[in-house]
C-alpha cells in the first residue's frame, strides 16, 4: 500500500541480445521510442517528488482540519483494511494528480507504438490503459466515508469504499515484461536503459520509506489502524 502503484515506471533491462541484429526495423523503431519514453517519465516522475511530497502535506492538512481522529476507536479487522487501502487509493489518486503531464506525455508517445510480436502491443495497449485509469482516479471522500463507519458502530465500511477498493485493485499497472522486449534493444540504448534503471532503484526507495510514512500519516490524522 505505498505511494506507486505496482512499479510506475518502465525497465526495460540493461544489454543487447544478439537476436536484436535479426529484429524487424519496426520492432527496433518501436522498442526504442519505448525506452525513449520511459526514460522521460522516469525523469518527470523524479522531478516530480517534491511536488508530491507538498500535495501529500496538503491532504493531510484538509483531513486534519475536516475530520481529525473521526476513526477513533475502529477495529483492526477486515473492514478497517478496506478503508486503510482507501487511504492507500487516496494517495495513488494524489500522486498521479500530480503527475499526470507526464501520463499523459507518455501515453501518447507509446499508444500507437505496434511490433510484429502480437503479445507486446497488446501488453503496450493494457499499461497505457491502466496509467490512463489511474491519471484519471478520483479521490475517495475519506471523511464522509470514515464518518459513516463510525456512525455504524465500525460494522461495515460505506458501499462507496468497497466500490473505490475494487476499481483501484482491478487497475493492474503492469508494464511490458523485459524478456519481451530484449531481442529489440539495440546498442545506443544502454545508455537510457542505465539512467532508467538508476531512477527506478531512486523512486523504488522512496517509495519504500516515504510513500509507507505518508499512509501511515493519514491513518493517524484519521484514528484509523493499518
């Protein structure tokens, strides 16, 4: 339940296979104008990190102001991890909010890309999808949804946090596999392919300590367990 969900950015993999030489043209075209792209994002993601961090802050804020500890008392059982992945879900829709010239950047650079590889455009056409469904997540109302579970008695959690839950579970995010991708790769990209990586392993650890401190936030402001 961190920040970025599944892994947002691309890697591709560093290296050249040697059926790269043997690849048709436009699957060579269309590799590299993925790893072109990828590498964009991942630098817009990067860059992106302090606005983030400020949107994050603000949300805290608003709930702090609206509806401090309305979880006092919740239970940790099944009903109270449907709400703290509504908080999760809260997060993710805050974070592509701020990201979302880059979704959409990316997006329209890879949404018409094709290879003769049937499985890898059509893996192309789900993340493309899924990062469209995720630029586009609306944020939960977590004090109206909070409130009501309290006024429950915390028995069951609002319709509206089971019907958020299981939109933001069915979005999958998966990227295209490497192994796919590999024999395309050719020798000028290892550089970006290096740079990606370098990125990722950045966003990756940032995920893992502030995206986990910023859930963990919001569920105190709220008086709700993890």
């Amino acid at each position: 339940m961190l920040r970025r969900l599944a892994t947002i950015a691309v890697v591709l993999g560093v290296g050249l296979t040697p059926g790269s030489a043997l690849a048709a043209p436009r699957d060579v075209s269309a590799t590299h104008a993925y790893i072109v792209a990828n590498y964009a994002f991942l630098r817009t993601l990067h860059a992106n990190e302090r606005t983030v961090d400020a949107n994050v802050a603000k949300l805290n804020r608003t709930l702090a102001t609206e509806c401090p500890a309305v979880g006092t008392g919740a239970p940790q059982n099944e009903e109270a991890q449907h709400m703290s992945y509504e908080v999760a879900g809260a997060l993710w829709s805050t974070l592509y909010t701020t990201d979302a010239g880059a979704v959409q950047r990316f997006l329209r650079a890879v949404k018409s890309l094709r290879w003769s590889n049937d499985k890898i455009t059509r893996s192309a056409r789900a993340y493309v999808d899924s990062l469209r469904e995720l630029a586009a997540l609306q944020p939960p109302d977590l004090c109206a949804d909070v409130r009501a579970w309290n006024a429950d008695g915390f028995k069951a959690v609002p319709p509206a946090t089971i019907q958020f839950d299981r939109h933001v579970e069915a979005i999958e995010g998966k990227t295209i596999p490497q192994h796919l991708l590999a024999p395309y790769e050719q020798p000028g990209d290892k550089g970006l392919l290096a740079r990606a990586a370098h990125l990722e392993t950045e966003l990756e650890d940032a995920e893992s300590v502030v995206g986990f401190n910023d859930w963990d936030t919001l569920l105190q402001t709220l008086a709700l367990n993890q």
